[in-house]
C-alpha cells in the first residue's frame, strides 16, 4: 500500500470513530424542546419574581418520593405571591422545586387556576415541580398559550432508591422558552451541578439561544449551587436566579443565615455589573458572601446581586435589562439603560 493511501485509510479511521463519539455524546444528552411566545414582541425590561416558600415532605408510602405536608397551606401561600406579584406588574413568576407535589386533584385545579391567570395577565409561571404517575420530576412551564413541562435529568441522593418501583425515574427533556419576557432555559435542582446538564446551558449561552438560566430547588447546601451559578453568570452573558424553599426546619427569625444547619433558602440572583454599583449591593447581601472586611463580595460570588436568607419566606422582585445582560466596557451614551439590573426589591409574605 502506498504512503498516500495509508495516510488517507487513516485518515478515514479518524473521521469515522470522531463522529461515532460525537454521535454517541449527543445520544447521552437529553432532549431540547424550543417553547416560542410572543418573541417579536421582546420588552426591553422585564421584572422577575422568585418565590421563597416554607413547606415540609413527607414520604409516598408507593413510590419513596416526597409529597408536601400541608398542601393547603403551601397553595395558599402561591396565591398569595401570585396577588403580590400582579401589583407589582410582574412578568415571569418563579416557584421552588416540589412546591406542585400536592395531591392530584388539588394540583390539577391550581394548574388551572395558575394557566388562568397567565393568560389573563399575559405572564409567565414556572410552576416548580411533582412527580408523575412514571416518577418523573416534571416542571410545568405556562404561557399563555399553554403549559408545556420540562424534566428533572438527574436524580438527588434523596430520590433514589435499591428496590422496584421506588425512587425518581430520570427525566429526558429539556424546555428553552423564547419569548418577549426572555430566552428561559430552567433547570432543576442537581441538574445545575451535572456536567451534562451544564454544558448544555454553557453551549446555549455561546449560541445566544438563551439570556436567562433559572434553577428551582429544594436544597439544603444552597451555598455550592450558588458558587456554580455566579461562575456561569461570570463567564457567560447571562442572568442567572436560583429559587430555592425557605428553611424548613427554622424553630426562631434568627436569619443568621451562616450557620451550618442553616443553609436552606437563599433564593438568589446573579448578573454581570460595573464596579461603581457594587458598593450598593452590599446592603442586599449576607455577610456570608463578603470578604472578612464586609466591604466587598466574596470572589466566589463574584456575581451575586442579591439574595434572600435561608429563613426568609418571601419574594425576590427585580428588573432584568435584556438590552444590555453583560455591560460593554465603555458606557458612555446617555441612553443605554444601565446598569443590566434595577428594581431590587424583597417582600415579605404574611400568612392570612
């Protein structure tokens, strides 16, 4: 055989094992749902609002996976939220994982209920989440025009299980809203720490496919999600918001916040922004997150603009600059709308 006809079968070997890998990489990954809504109709400002609730689980005695406790009472508070939110206009609504895991007829009503006043309010609701009849962790997603549902990937360490018919199963769909309130990927829970599911949200950043990642959970270390998400936000243009659940545990209104048995909570928000708005954060922000000073924020929450503590029950609002996610280095035009984030406002919830 000749030299040439070597090099070109070797050739040929390379090409065909690389696309055999990258084929098999892509069959490891889940699937991609593009969810469009009025996206040519895209606002320069849009107000978020993180909802920071307090509810217990207890187990299905079937299936090992969690239910709410008091399900009355958590539907109550998402009301509530709901009201508060519509007097302060806002657009998107985020809710924690699991806050859906009420019983069935219940939760289809509030579903209703919630497409309701999506469509006659002209919002949008990421409805945290529930198990369904497959033990698949399910986040219902609604638009006016519909709920669609995205899926839990990757399972915790609580919902898994060694026997039958116990246990999450995983789920294998991704939803990417584009809409004129942003481009949404949401994820949840421990999806934000598996390489898969971050290297999808990483690629659709680079792609300009999304502007804006949203994490629900029920978590108990939120400080480590906290430190992926400002080292996502920091390297990628993109808001980042992690909607956690308030400690459910908390006996006092200490709100300390640093202690060890204390790290549920701290719903967040995260954003690329100038120096010279730093130093009005800082009010905003735990001691948690300063360096020893208490002057500056720690570098491993570069990023962090503000945060509820772990035992606040209550709602994060602010203004998202979709004009302008990641500031240019030289910003002097009058008009440009800056900084990429206005409006921080927190608002307690008070139980009727």
């Amino acid at each position: 055989m000749k030299k040439s006809e070597i090099c070109l079968f070797f050739s040929f070997l390379i090409l065909f094992y690389g696309l055999a890998f990258s084929t098999n990489l892509e069959l490891t990954l889940p699937q991609i749902e593009y969810i469009s809504y009025a996206q040519m109709e895209k606002l320069n400002t849009v107000r978020y609002a993180q909802c920071q609730l307090k509810y217990e689980l207890f187990p299905n005695k079937k299936t090992g996976l969690s239910m709410v406790k008091d399900p009355e009472k958590l539907e109550n508070k998402i009301r509530m939220c709901l009201q508060i939110g519509l007097e302060k206009k806002v657009n998107v609504f985020i809710f924690p994982e699991l806050s859906l895991s009420l019983p069935e007829k219940m939760r289809e009503n509030l579903l209703n209920d919630l497409f309701t006043f999506s469509k006659n309010n002209d919002l949008i609701i990421i409805g945290g989440s529930f198990y369904d009849d497959f033990r698949k962790n399910k986040v219902p997603i609604i638009i006016p025009s519909g709920i669609f549902y995205s899926y839990k990937i990757r399972q915790s360490k609580f919902e898994v299980s060694p026997l039958k018919g116990e246990g999450m199963e995983a789920g294998e769909k991704l939803l990417v809203l584009h809409t004129k309130y942003g481009n949404i990927l949401v994820i949840t829970c421990v999806d934000l720490i598996s390489d898969d599911i971050q290297y999808i949200a990483r690629y659709l950043s680079n792609r300009k496919l999304i502007n804006i990642l949203i994490t629900i959970s029920y978590n108990p270390v939120s400080m480590e999600f906290m430190r992926e998400v400002s080292a996502i936000v920091k390297r990628h243009e993109l808001f980042g918001l992690i909607t956690n659940i308030s400690n459910p545990n908390a006996l006092s209104n200490d709100n300390s916040n640093c202690k060890d048995d204390n790290k549920y909570g701290n719903s967040s928000v995260f954003a690329t922004i100038n120096d010279e708005y730093k130093k009005n954060l800082i009010p905003l922000i735990s001691d948690c997150f300063k360096d020893c000073n208490l002057e500056t924020i720690n570098s491993s929450y570069s990023t962090l603009i503000a945060q509820l503590n772990s035992n606040d029950e209550a709602m994060l609002i602010c203004d998202l600059n979709l004009n302008v996610i990641r500031p240019p280095l030289v910003t002097n035009a009058p008009d440009q709308g800056y900084p990429p984030i206005k409006n921080i406002e927190k608002i307690f919830i008070q139980e009727k």
